[in-house]
C-alpha cells in the first residue's frame, strides 16, 4: 500500500505537469479522512481527478461546481446523510450520474438497493476492489460476455 501511495504522488505531478489526459472525474464523499485520503491517492494513481467533500451537502456543492462522472458515497455522515446526498442528487441529476455506496458489509446489499445505487463497495476494502468497481461503473473494464458491472466483495474485517 505504501508502494501505491508513493506512486499516486508521482502520478498527481505528472497529471500536473499536463503529460496525460485524466480519466474521469470523481467525488468521494466521506467523512473518514483516512479512508477519503486513502482513496483519494489510489484513484489519482491509476489516473483520475478526484474531488472530496465531507458531507452531503458539501456534496452537492462540489457537483453545482463541476459534474462528476462517478459518485463515491459513504451513507453516514454528518449534516446530511448519504440517503439525503442521494435523494437531492436524483431530483436535481436524475440518474446521469452513478452512485457507488460504500457501507459495512452487513448494510451493503440492502442500502444500495433501496438507494437505487448503481453499485456497492463494501468496508473495509482494498484498492484492488476500489479500482474493480470504479472502472465497472465507468465502462472502463470488460465485463465477461457484456454482464452488467458488479459489486466489489468485501475483504474481512481485520481484528
């Protein structure tokens, strides 16, 4: 992981530096700021441009701003709640913008479902996951014999 994170902030420079176009946008919101940090550098590390909000409602900021074309979403934050972030997002976006929720494991299924949520990343979880269910959800992978993307399991909890 060291390794990953290392590479994301030579990555970030050569983003910077202009030498290759990002991939996507995406908004992580998360109130975890390891887990959003975490994220943040994987993401930036396989090449695309991240914007982070705490909340719900910095949530909805950030995308009057600047679409995403991929929302990372945990359902318990502060202020306003990832059903709250959700539910505005779909009045005012419908649904051109997809949803990945990031939950427990024992919520997950559930939760994405009744959100209507295009995916699921179950916590705790690995980049490799991470990269899985981001690159599904943005067409950027294959899906065997044109299935639908999928859901990225959840590794088990360390104890």
């Amino acid at each position: 992981m060291a390794r990953e994170l290392r590479g994301a902030a030579n990555a970030m420079a050569e983003q910077e530096k202009g030498s290759e176009p990002f991939k996507a946008l995406i908004l992580i919101a998360d109130d975890d700021p390891d887990l959003v940090m975490v994220m943040d550098e994987a993401l930036a590390y396989r090449g695309y441009r991240t914007v982070t909000a705490n909340n719900g409602l910095e949530a909805l900021d950030r995308i009057r701003a600047e679409v995403p074309q991929l929302v990372l979403l945990d359902m318990k934050m502060p202020v306003m709640d990832g059903w709250e972030f959700a539910k505005a997002l779909r009045e005012e976006h419908g649904r051109k913008i997809p949803i990945v929720v990031i939950t427990a494991k024992e919520d997950l299924q559930l939760r994405a479902d009744e959100l209507g949520a295009e995916g699921d990343l179950g916590k705790p979880f690995d980049t490799t996951q991470l990269y899985e269910v981001v690159e599904d959800m943005l067409g950027l992978a294959s899906p065997p014999n044109g299935a639908a993307p999928r859901s990225a399991s959840p590794v088990p909890q360390r104890g």
